[in-house]
C-alpha cells in the first residue's frame, strides 16, 4: 500500500515541488488550498483547506481519511511572508501572520494526531524556514513565527513519541518560489523613519528570484520520510544562509548582529 501524504500549501511553490516528486516516488498525495478549483491540472488531488478555519481543516482530514482510512505523514507547508518595520506593520497583519505560520499548523497537527494514535504510527514534518533562527531586519515577523514553530515542534516531537508518532522540521533557506507575491509588505511611506526599509524589501525580493530550485526541498522531504530515526531538525538551502546558524552559535551576540548588520547595509 502507497503512504498517504497531506501537504498544506500544496498546490504552488514548494509545496508543489514536494507534492510532484512524492507522487512520482509512488505516494499517495493530498495537497490543499484555499481555492483547489483553481488547479485542476494538478498531478496529485487538491482539497479545499483554509489553516485559518478549524472547520475546513476538520472537513478536509475526514474527507481524505474517508477515501484512504490513513494518513501517514503530514507535511505542514502553508505559510505565509511578511515584511515591514515592526512598528508599522498593522496589528490584524501580525496576527494573521501567526495564524497562519503556528496556529494553523497547530491545528492541523491536532486534527491528524487521533488517527496516527489509532494507527501507532505518523510522520509529521513542519516546514519552518533559516529565517526562524535568528531575528531578521524588517523580517522580524516572519523569522517569530517561523521560530515559534520551531520551538513547538521540538515540544510536540517529544510528546507523541509514545504513540510512535514522529516530528520534525525542515528549514528552507531562499527559493525561487511566488512566496514574494503573495508576502505583506508593509506600505513604504515617504515620511517614515525607516528610511532603508525599500532598499532592503529589494534585496529581499532580489534573493528569492534568483535563488535555488524548490525541487532541493522535496528531496530533503523524501530523505526525511526514509530515515529510520529523523532528526529534530533539517535545514536546505545556499551553505552561507545554513552557515550563518552556525556562526549564530558559536559568535558573540553583537558581532553576529554586526555581520547581519553589514549584510543588509544598514
């Protein structure tokens, strides 16, 4: 029997890339969107999920377990990008961005953990991002949520491994994805005190465009699903953008802060 997967987010970016290598491996694969009429060519069945309505993620898991009666491994991949000063990102804008990059993903790990109890087996993989391990310039919302999952997962892991329920995370660094379309941005206001904000939403804009194929975060997924014993957690990306959790580590607080510093020109 082919293992189910339900990757949120599925139907665009890396969760796609995930959805269409894991189907070519064989799985059986279940991505979700907001909108799943809109991708009617898509390789693997998209079903109708908002991570921000509980009912829709009840629906979504009891209309999959219908028509499989499993889910073996849930791959959390909705998210969402934000950018601005924190002082001028609205307030509705920094909430719905931890609604959607911890809550949403907390509620679905909730809907699937009562089949995998029932199975005594699951794999959970939360997709986080290397911007999680450290806080970054006018990308101080997003790097919170994306750490706060981190942090969530390493508790959760430690929870359910009685029910032989595995979790872990995987990190992606920058990848040529339309998460730059999709991200807020706050407004850039002429009168603002943050007068290097437009020149470093470019260059974050820039990096995105130009960086690597999303396809690397799917392999690593795979990798993960075939490892006897995952590791807590896994990190894909450019080697600078994976050294710089390193350096984190292992420098002082302000020189690392200084290198961040030199590197966005501010």
């Amino acid at each position: 029997m082919s293992k189910v997967v339900l990757i949120t987010g599925g139907s665009s970016g890396i969760g796609k890339s995930i959805g269409e290598f894991l189907t070519d491996k064989g799985f059986k694969v279940y991505g979700t969107s907001r909108n799943p009429e809109r991708y009617t060519n898509s390789k693997f069945p998209i079903v109708a999920l908002d991570v921000n309505n509980p009912e829709s993620i009840t629906t979504a898991i009891s209309e999959i377990l219908k028509n499989e009666n499993t889910i073996d491994i849930l791959i959390n991949n909705a998210g969402v990008g934000i950018t601005g000063p924190i002082e001028e990102i609205p307030n509705d804008q920094i909430q719905h961005n931890f609604d959607t990059n911890v809550f949403g993903p907390i509620n679905v790990i909730k809907a699937v953990l009562p089949q995998m109890r029932i199975q005594r087996s699951g794999l959970i993989i939360n997709i986080t991002s290397i911007a999680g391990y450290m806080g970054l310039p006018y990308r101080g919302i997003y790097s919170a949520s994306k750490g706060a999952l981190a942090l969530i997962t390493e508790a959760f892991r430690m929870e359910v491994k009685d029910f032989n329920i595995k979790m872990t995370t995987i990190a992606p660094g920058d990848f040529a994805t339309n998460i730059a379309a999709g991200r807020f941005h706050a407004t850039v206001h002429p009168n603002s005190p943050y007068t290097k904000y437009k020149s470093v939403l470019s260059d974050i804009d820039e990096h995105v465009d130009s960086s690597g194929d999303p396809i690397e975060v799917a392999k690593k997924v795979y990798q993960v699903i075939n490892a006897k014993n995952p590791k807590v957690h896994y990190k894909v990306g450019a080697f600078m953008q994976k050294f710089s959790i390193v350096l984190k580590h292992i420098l002082p607080d302000t020189v690392y802060e200084k290198l961040l510093l030199n590197h966005y020109k501010l």
